[in-house]
C-alpha cells in the first residue's frame, strides 16, 4: 500500500490510497483547484484507476474537488455518510460552501469556479454499516464532534483508520485541536478510534502515520483537544465575553500555526461555534450534577 497526501492548493490536502492495481481518494480539497489536484492524481497514478471518493465529512475543503476529479474519473464513486447527502441538498449549505470557495480563492491568488450544485454522493455509507470498496471492506464509524456528519473508516483489511477531522490534525508539527460543534462527542469520538488500536491511521490534510506514531497521535492530539477546551472554560471562569475569548484563541492556536492552511474566514466561523458550544456543554453538564 502507498499513500499519498496531494494539494491543488495549501489546506485542501486530499489523501490518495494506491492498493496494487486500485486506488481511493480520501477527500477532496478546494473546488476552485479541483482541475490541479485532479492532474497530479493522474500523475500518481498512471494507469491505475481511481475507484472512490471516500467523503470525512460535508466542509467545502473536503468535498468541493469532488466534480473536477470526476470528470478525470468518471468512474470514481462518492461514499459519504448520509447526512452529507442531506447538507449539500440545502441551497444554503451550498452558498457557504461557495461563500467560503471563493475566499480560499482569493487567498491564494486564483480564480473562484463553483462546481458544487453538480456534486451527487453515490453511495450513502452510514455509520455501523460495511460495504465492499476497491480497497477491500471498509466500515463507516460515527465519530462527530468537529461536524454532525464526521465520519471515520475502518480497513480492516489494513488495519487502517482513516480519520475525521473531529480527532484533529497536525499543523507544521503541531497537534491542531478541530472539534466545533460538540466537545463531549469529540471526546466520546477520540475513545471510539482509539479502541480499534489500529496500525496505520490517515489523518485529514496530513496522510499516512503507521505503527506506535498511530496511537501516539490519538493521545497527543485528545490532550490538544481537551487543553484547548480547558483554555475557553478558562477564559469564560476569568469573565471574558466569547468574542474576547475568540481573539485570544486565536492568537493562540491560528495566528503563526494554522493561518497559511486555513483561510481566516473558515476559521472565525468554526472557532465562534467551537467557544458557544464548549461554554453551554459545560453549563449543561454543571446543571446536570446539582
Ligand atoms: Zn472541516
């Protein structure tokens, strides 16, 4: 097995898995450089055909270079949860995602193309449930926390997870925490992976880590996420507004780590998200033992 991390442009990393004679794409970065990624997975693969898409979840980073490797790989079929099926039916779903194209656009200095009302998921792939991929079984596994939709994969096969973005990311060495929209399920999610102790692990915008480095990344990366969940209750106990909060955290976390991977709008929409939910989870939670 070869595995390949390929960007059309910085931060819409897609992660190509090569198994003999087949082959799957996990993710699918940028719309607007969808044509780029496409060309240098063609590159890498020659005369391999690219079988799958395999979809973490419904971020336009993600799914946005869907349509153009398409139309390189006509063949190549899109597995993704349900709910990603549901979230790029909703015409508002579709402007953010165009919304936020085109900023990662003008960050990088190219034009804007929207190809996303054309994407249409093949396969719906629930999470607890196996189907037969290129790459031989492979089993969705709920692992929500950064989205509702957040999927992670099982091959069993190779003993291989691949992750979602809720069980983080690593940024120029750095453990990245990426849960926003619940941090009790990304804590319940981390636990999840964790369990299948798996060999080689595929982490979102980064690729292959194999052996004890696998295990070594969901700890380190569960102890990011939970310090930074620390940091926000912190901040909150001291009396800061959730907007200060977001200017700390972002001094912290983004400024000089993730800003050249991640356009700043993305991150203020999740980062925002991120510090309400963090705060109400821990009232729910207070409220619940009095
Ligand atoms: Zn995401």
């Amino acid at each position: 097995m070869k595995v390949y991390t390929l960007s059309g442009s910085l931060g819409g990393e897609a992660i190509l898995i090569v198994k003999g004679q087949a082959a799957a794409l996990v993710d699918s970065g940028f719309d607007f450089c969808g044509d780029q990624l496409a060309a240098k997975i063609k590159d890498t693969l020659g005369d391999i055909p690219l079988g799958e898409i395999i979809l973490t979840h419904s971020h336009y980073d993600h799914l946005g270079g869907c349509v153009a490797i398409q139309q390189i790989y006509p063949d190549a079929k899109i597995i993704a949860n349900p709910l990603v099926r549901q979230i790029i039916a909703k015409e508002s779903a579709r402007a953010t995602m165009r919304k936020l194209n085109h900023e990662a656009a003008a960050a990088a200095g190219k034009p804007a193309i929207d190809r996303i009302d054309q994407l249409k998921i093949d396969y719906d792939l629930a999470p607890g449930e196996t189907r037969q991929s290129v790459l031989g079984p492979i089993t969705a596994i709920s692992t929500p926390g950064h989205t509702r939709c957040s999927t992670s994969y099982y091959l069993p096969e190779d003993e291989m997870l691949i992750l979602s973005e809720t069980t983080g990311v690593i940024v120029d060495q750095h453990y990245a925490p990426c849960f926003v929209v619940s941090y009790a399920a990304t804590v319940e999610s981390f636990d999840r992976c964790a369990k299948f102790h798996a060999k080689r692990i595929i982490v979102p915008h980064y690729g292959l880590i194999e052996g004890h480095r696998a295990e070594e990344f969901l700890e380190k990366s569960r102890a990011a996420s939970i310090g930074a969940a620390e940091f926000v209750l912190e901040h909150h106990a001291a009396g800061q507004s959730e907007e200060e909060i977001l200017k700390e955290y972002a001094d912290k976390y983004y400024y000089g780590l993730c800003d050249k991977a991640q356009p700043e709008l993305a991150f203020f929409i999740n980062t925002s998200t991120m510090i309400n939910r963090v705060i109400k989870e821990a009232e729910q939670t207070a409220a619940g033992k009095n």
